[in-house]
C-alpha cells in the first residue's frame, strides 16, 4: 500500500495522478501544520497527578 508520508513522490509508481495529488495533499498539509505551530504553539500538556499518590503511606516517614 502506497504511504505518501514514508514514500513521498519517489514511491510513485508509472507517475499515477492520483497518486502524486495524495503526496502533493501530504506536503501541502505537513507546511500548514508547521505554519500554524510557528503561529500558534500547541499548549503544554498538563500532567495528571494521582490522588493516589498523596494517600501512599511511607514506611520510614515521620509525621
């Protein structure tokens, strides 16, 4: 099966139209999503802290 991102337009068999639209879709799309990153930074993902974590007794603690 053809993959545009790990092929590109070399994997490109006979020159199929079809084929050199989906990588020109593929590249078109990875420079908008670059563009917008640059614009815009995603925002950092917040890490989850466990409400478990707080209820773990230590062994060795003093209170």
């Amino acid at each position: 099966m053809f993959d545009p991102y790990e092929g590109g337009p070399g994997a490109v068999r006979g020159g199929c139209e079809r084929c050199m639209s989906l990588v020109e879709i593929c590249e078109t799309h990875q420079k908008m999503l670059a563009l917008m990153r640059t614009f815009a930074p995603p925002p950092e993902k917040k890490k989850k802290v466990s409400p478990l974590s707080s209820l773990q007794i230590g062994l060795f603690e003093e209170e």
